[in-house]
C-alpha cells in the first residue's frame, strides 16, 4: 500500500519539572538546548511572561525526541530557559492563542493520566495529500495548519495536522498527528554530537488491551496507508528505516522485561539508534543510569527512572551512522 507518509517525524515526552527532565537527558546522554517558552506581556509595557507550554529538543538529521511541558502558574523556569515572545499580526493573533492554549490542555490533560510518552507525530513528504486522504478515509482532523518561525538565517515553515479522536487535537494515546519533512537545511544547523552517539529514532511503540489490537491496528492503517506486518504477539508497521510498534499488554513483558503499564492505551516507549551501543551503555552506567536488556539485545531505561518514558537504545545500521535512512526491517 502506498503512503506519502515517509517517517517518524518526532516522539514527544511530556514531563511535569522540565528542569529535572533536562538533568535526565543530559545524564542520558543527549545534547539538549536550553528550552523555549512562549510569552507575552499581560498588558501594554510590561514584561513578557511565559504561558501556555514550553518544550526543546534532541534532534537528529530526520527526526527528533521532544520534551514539553505546561508551563506552571507560578512562572518557575529552568535557569536557562529562553522566553520566545510571541509577535504576529492582529487578525492572526486570536487563532495563534487559541492553538497555543489548546495544546497546554490537552497536554495537561495527558500529565493527568501519567508522566511519560504522549506525543506521536510521523512526517508526510505531501502534508496535502495526507489531508485528504485522512479525509476519505473517515479520519477526523483539524485540517492543515501553518507556522513559520525564526531559524538562525531562515524562516522556517511547519506544517502540520491533529488527528481528532476521543477530542480535537488527541487521540486516546495522547496527542497523534502528521508533519511535513523536516527541511534538511534547517535541521542541519541544529544538529550536534549527542555524547551517547545517538543518530536518529528507530522505533515507537504503543501498547493496548489485548482486545484492542485489532481495532487500534485498523485505526493505524487508516492514519498510516501502511498495512503492518505480524511480529510474535506485535504488529509493526514499517517506515522509512523505521518502525511503529502496537504491542497487546499480555506482550509487554516479552518486549521489555520489568515495566509496567502506566495505562491503557499508552505509547510506553521510543527506541534511539546510536553509533557504537557499547560506548553508549559506558556512558549510561558511568552516569549510574539502571539499565536493561530487552531479548534483541538492546538496551533500555526503565520507565521508572525515566520520568514515565521507557527510553531504549540499539545499535545503528551502517547507512544510518553515514547519516542514510535505511529501507528495511529490524534483523531478527
């Protein structure tokens, strides 16, 4: 079945203190940049202040791992934390707020269920085209939207859309949509060395009830126009190098030894491919990060210690360490 969408675009942990989620990630390895926060002034010269929710990076050449958060009533920021003033014309302006506001309830709304993994937003290489075949596959969503923001030298243009399910903008999983590609030229300029060697996301899985799958398989297909492939007690689907996981809660175990589910349905963990997995578990284990080992030889951190999200790692493929997405399967 033939798809424009192409890959994962980004996996998204939302975190309730995102200074302790930056100590986290930074002793996980990743390079993360100081994270943004929208503001604006309360009224006519004063001081803008941050609102609505905030959120940074781990990037990679064709994707990236998210955190966000909901930025707090009391107005604490990480020490480092950039306020990113919010400046558009007077006719636009209601609608910006409106989509700002939105998303902090919805992701407040996520932070009651559990800490942990509620973002899951793949790339489209025609964003329009993925509109309407949603459309007529009966898919709700909230149409293409469009924001252009600085970047270094540039204007960035993100489009993108919400699939609309248990209420505009969020799936029960939490907060599902589409993305068009990245631009290469700009995510070049924001890409670093990760001193765990990470490289780019591999995998996101989704863990339903037993009685579930089917339906949650189906719904996928829709959003995808992928059709997945049986995998022991899983259903993969496959992507450009790499993969969407919907694994039944009897199947979890099997997956990754020792977690536990937060809730169902709940998108439990994304997987990082990293240059040379041996340094990385040095690394983890130096910084006295707890580890596993999942039955495939990977490696992961357990939800427990990680703020809610099951974090794993797995050795790169050639092509992807050379800054190439393979086409392909997992080896078995």
């Amino acid at each position: 079945m033939a798809s424009e969408i192409t890959r994962l675009h980004h996996v998204g942990h939302v975190v309730r203190d995102m200074s302790a989620a930056l100590d986290l990630y930074r002793r996980l390895g990743f390079a993360v940049p100081a994270p943004g926060y929208p503001a604006m002034s309360p009224r006519e010269g004063a001081e803008p202040e941050p609102f609505g929710a905030a959120n940074t990076h781990a990037d990679f050449s064709h994707d990236f791992l998210e955190l966000s958060t909901v930025v707090q009533a009391d107005g604490r920021l990480p020490s480092n934390a950039r306020l990113v003033p919010l400046q558009a014309p007077p006719d636009v302006l209601p609608t910006l707020l409106e989509r700002i506001h939105a998303t902090s309830a919805n992701l407040a709304e996520c932070l009651d269920r559990f800490e942990g993994l509620h973002i899951l937003m793949f790339s489209s290489a025609d964003i329009d085209a993925t509109a309407a075949r949603l459309t007529t596959a009966a898919v709700r969503h909230g149409g293409v939207n469009t924001v252009r923001r600085p970047a270094g030298d540039h204007v960035e243009t993100v489009r993108y859309l919400e699939i609309d399910g248990v209420r505009p903008g969020v799936e029960a999983e939490g907060r599902v949509g589409v993305v068009a590609d990245l631009d290469p030229r700009i995510q070049a300029t924001r890409l670093t060395d990760h001193p765990n060697g990470a490289v780019g996301l591999l995998d996101a899985t989704l863990c339903v009830a037993d009685d579930e799958l089917d339906a949650t398989q189906a719904r996928y297909e829709r959003y995808l126009g992928r059709t997945p492939r049986p995998e022991g007690s899983t259903r993969v689907f496959d992507l450009d190098g790499a993969t969407l996981t919907l694994v039944p809660a009897s199947g979890l175990a099997t997956l990754f030894p020792g977690e536990r589910l937060p809730a169902l349905p709940a998108l439990i963990a994304c997987t990082v491919a990293v240059t040379d997995l041996t340094a990385t578990k040095k690394l983890l284990r130096d910084n006295e990060v707890p580890l596993r080992q999942t039955p495939l030889g990977d490696v992961f951190v357990p939800a427990g210690t990680s703020l809610g999200a099951t974090i794993v790692f797995r050795q790169a493929s050639a092509d992807l360490r050379r800054g190439r997405r393979p086409a392909g399967r997992r080896p078995r």
